[in-house]
C-alpha cells in the first residue's frame, strides 16, 4: 500500500516542506525538495532518524552543580528521553576534563560515548 | 595569563565571552604584546557556558561544538597568546586624557578599585534579555515568570528546575532550545506563543525541540493576562490581527505555573552610554565606522554588544577584526575618516558598520524586517546579490570590494532588499 510522509527540511532556515512516498520499508520518491540535501533529509528521517543528546549530570565540589555532557554521536529519534533518563543517574566527583568519556556503550552501541564538554576543578 | 592585571595595557578588553576572546586574539595578530580581558563572571566564556545544544564552530573550529567545547577551546588559545584575564572583575568606568590614554576603572577582589592604564579598549558586553516591562503584558505579578536564557542557567548550570507546567512566549532560539531542554528534565512545555506569523527561531530548532517532543507551536498568538495570586496560576492566550492586537473573543485560558519569556535581546550598552558614545537606536549598540571603532576615538567594539548575531562564528569573524583593528591602533596607526555612509532601505531592518572606505574590503552585516522570497539585495547602484530567500531571524552578509568603492562619487549608499521580480533602473 503507497503511504506518504512529510518532514520539514532542517539543513537551512529556508525550511522546505518534504514529501516521502513509500511502499513500507521501500521508499518511492521523494518531492518538493529544493537541493540535494533535501533529499538526503528525507530519506535518513524515514530510515534511521537520529538526534545529537546534550544534557546535564549531577557533579559533586565542583563550581556549579551541573557537569554538562554529550553523547559523542547521533542517537536513534525515538531513545532520546530513554537516554536522557540514564544519563541522570550519573553523580561525578570532580575535578573533570573536557572531553572525558562518563559512560561507553551507551545504549549497548559500541563507540557511543558519553562525555564531559567542560573541564570543572575541585573546589572543597 | 589567568588571574593577572599588571603594569600598562595596549589593549584592555571589557567582557570575557565569545567576542572578547576573539577581539584578544585579534589584538594579538596585530602585534600588540600587552593585552588584557576583564570578565564580571567567574569563568570566562560568556553565554557559551549555558549552551550545552551543538550547532557552535562550524565555520570557525571546522566542526560541530557545543557552547562550553568552544569557550574552552578558544580560552586555550587566549591563554597560549599570554593575554592577561582577570574574571569577578567589574568594571565601572573609563576616563581617558588628552594624549589618547585611558583608564579603565575596575573592581575586583584581589585588587580592589584600581585604574588599569590603557592605549585602546574593546567594548565586548554582550547583551541581555528583554523581560516582562519591555512588552507590558497585562495580569498580575507573580513569581513563576522568567527568562529563557535565565532559566537556561538555572537548569544547565546550577541545577534548579524554574517550575514545572511550563508555558513558553516567544519562539526565539533560546526559548525553542529551552523547550526540549524542560521536557528532557522532566517539566511539560505545555506550548511556545508566538505574535509573528512566522517563528523567529531557526527550523532546525522548531522541528527538533518542538515538533520531535510534540510541544504545539501557536503562531499569531500572545499571552493576554496573567493570573495567580503569589505564584503564576494560568496564562489567557489570544490570537491577533494584524495589527497584532490580541483578539479576546478567541481567547483561551492555560493552566501552568511557569511562563516563560523569549522575545528578544537587547545590546548590553550602560557602559557605553556612560562614556557618550553615539548609539544605533536600531541596534541597540554602538554606532561604528568600517574598523568597529565607537565615537570615542579608541574605543573599539565587536560582538552582541554592538548588535545580536545569530552564530557564534559570526561574533568570532567580528571580533578578531575589532581586536585587529584595536591592536593597530594602539600601535599608532591612524586611518584616514570613512567618506561613504550606509542607508538602510527597503526591507533592511539595520546595517552594520555605519560607514565605509575605498581602502579596504568589507563584510557588511544586516538583517530584513520581514521574511521575502526571492529578493535582490542592492548595494546602491554598485552591487546587486540574489537571495533565495531572507527571514529576521537570519542575518545576512555582503561582501564589498574596494574596486566598488572607488567607482562611487556619493556619500551615501542606500541598501535595499526588492522582491526578484521587481526591476530598479
């Protein structure tokens, strides 16, 4: 059965509305889109959407109360909140550097990490 | 080097954010040696610190950072240049003597009141957010309405959540960032309200902070009244005309504890005024000729200070020009006045620098009052630039040759946005 999808392109402020025709896992074609990237767009938001993650964890004599971290890529559209939620356990004991790996495997994908995007000192 | 003031300054730098950092490094290049940040917070890096969403660095670290990644970065460079900076540093003023010297007034803990002396000064504030006054939204006062981008430091930076029914006015990028941010920490975005017809944030950010989360996004509508007796109760939401008066026939009430505030920012200039430099009343910031410099001879100027960019990358762009500029100066070099002034025409909300000269190339910075597609942006007669299209929320760039600029005999060069369409002769 032909169904059809519709996002709005992301790439740049022009924000072009997209069409996506398919028959289920087989995409058709796709329409209205201005560029290639459009097309490109549409394509990954129908077979893996993915979203970067940007949140915070709990750091312990630190200046502030928040370490704020990131997963180092991409992550499947429907686990954000999930991984959101993981992250929230963590409790860090500074001093941290930028750059250090919290959490490996994250959401059991080997080479998804999650890690620190400041560097915070001890402070007693 | 951090934590240090000392002796007599080329180049003193008013603000620790994206843009002072830049405008040290830029002061630097030019082969100024003693350069100095003051920064009021305790870490340097500005607003950065607080954006913890990716989209920072594209153009300038050649990759995609998130804010505190390229405060800390780019501090590394700072400090690898041996630029002093002096953070929980206030400063109060700036007096300056016949021969061009200055002295910067500041307050700090380990200093005191002191007079740091200086040959030129870069004015890199940053700007503030427009609160509840600057609209007058009609209701009572309770507590419960904030900010976007305070609340943003309240959530990323010190832990604390601002409510938890949230309602959000104003679809700004920060209010749009805040959203998702809310609901990944556990509040309902109960939805953002937006005046304009149009949402004043990028589309990447209303497809992924509120589209993925499912946050209704009411364009053409305001928050009416606000009720609540010490905390805020509910909000009365109205569609408007097109006069953008709120319509209270097809009103509705929503019940929330936290309203949310993300319609605008505004230069951050006391200092400035202080001082009687000239502003731009359609920025906010100072008014500048083609090396950012201020009406007070000397005194320079680059980042939100001197008008709201979009990406931190554009403020970098700027502020290693000012610091550059800034740097020569104190280095003796004196350029010749610009002779071409810039008019703002159809369609341009402001433009940015004020002047030009025939002496160099230029970047000119400017922004649309209203969204069109497809237009032409004209540099008076000497340059025409098809765009496919300009929205308020995009700022947009033009480069200008001196080739140009010798050709032309006015003293003023109006730009313009038409639609495609239309023809000037």
């Amino acid at each position: 059965m032909l169904e059809m999808e519709q996002y709005t392109c992301t790439n740049c402020p022009m924000g072009c509305p997209l069409q996506l025709t398919h028959e289920g896992e087989n995409i058709l074609e796709v329409f209205d889109y201005q560029c290639n990237r459009g097309l490109k767009y549409a394509k990954q938001e129908f077979s893996d959407p993915r979203r970067s993650l940007s949140t915070t964890v709990a750091i312990s004599h630190a200046r502030w109360a928040r370490l704020p971290v990131k997963v180092s890529a991409p992550i499947p559209k429907d686990r954000v909140i999930e991984a959101a939620r993981e992250i929230h356990q963590l409790q860090i004991e500074s001093p941290v550097k930028r750059g250090q790996v919290l959490m490996s495997n994250f959401l059991g994908e080997k080479d998804i990490e999650v890690v620190a995007l400041r560097s915070m000192e001890r402070i007693s | 080097m951090l934590g240090r003031m000392e002796g007599k300054y080329d180049v003193v730098v008013i603000g620790g954010g994206p843009a002072g950092m830049g405008a040290a490094l830029g002061a630097r290049d030019s082969g100024s040696e003693r350069v100095l940040i003051l920064d009021r917070e305790p870490d340097p890096g500005g607003i950065l610190l607080q954006c913890i969403h990716s989209g920072f660095g594209l153009h300038y670290f050649k990759e995609e950072l998130t804010g505190p990644e390229y405060a800390e970065r780019f501090l590394e460079n700072v400090i690898d240049q041996e630029v002093d900076l002096l953070s929980n540093s206030y400063v109060s003023g700036i007096s300056y003597d016949s021969s061009g010297s200055k002295g910067v007034h500041v307050m700090n803990e380990k200093y005191g009141l002191s007079t740091v002396e200086t040959k030129s000064v870069v004015l890199s504030m940053g700007c503030r957010e427009r609160t509840r006054g600057a609209i007058r939204i009609p209701g009572t006062r309770p507590s419960g309405i904030i900010t976007a981008g305070l609340a943003q430091k309240f959530v990323n930076m010190k832990g604390v959540l601002p409510g938890k029914r949230v309602a959000i006015l104003g679809s700004g990028d920060i209010g749009l960032i805040m959203a998702r941010r809310l609901v990944l920490e556990g509040c309902e975005v109960v939805g953002v309200f937006e005046i304009m017809p149009y949402s004043n944030g990028l589309t990447r950010n209303v497809v992924q902070c509120l589209e993925d989360f499912e946050i209704p996004l009411h364009l053409s509508t305001t928050v009416a009244y606000i009720h609540g007796k010490d905390r805020v109760e509910k909000i009365t939401v109205a569609p408007v005309d097109e006069k953008l008066k709120p319509d209270m026939n097809r009103a509705w009430d929503i019940p929330c504890d936290t309203l949310l505030l993300s319609i605008g920012l505004i230069p951050e200039n006391e200092l400035s005024q202080s001082l009687g430099i000239k502003l731009d009343l359609l920025t906010g910031g100072p008014q500048v000729n083609s090396t950012l410099e201020t009406s007070m001879p000397g005194v320079f100027t680059c980042g939100n200070v001197l008008h709201v960019h979009d990406l931190v990358d554009f403020v970098t762009r700027e502020s290693l020009l000012a610091g550059q500029f800034a740097g020569e100066w104190a280095q003796g070099v004196r350029r010749p006045n610009d002779n071409i002034r810039l008019l703002p025409g159809n369609n341009v909300h402001y433009c940015v620098p004020h002047s030009l000269s025939p002496e160099r190339e230029h970047t000119i910075y400017m922004r649309c009052q209203k969204p069109m597609k497809p237009c032409r942006l004209h540099i008076g007669d000497l340059k025409q630039k098809k765009l496919r299209f300009v929205v308020p929320a995009e700022m947009i760039m033009v480069k200008v040759k001196p080739e140009l600029l010798e050709k032309f005999r006015g003293d003023t060069l109006r730009i313009d946005i038409l639609p495609a369409e239309e023809k000037t002769d």
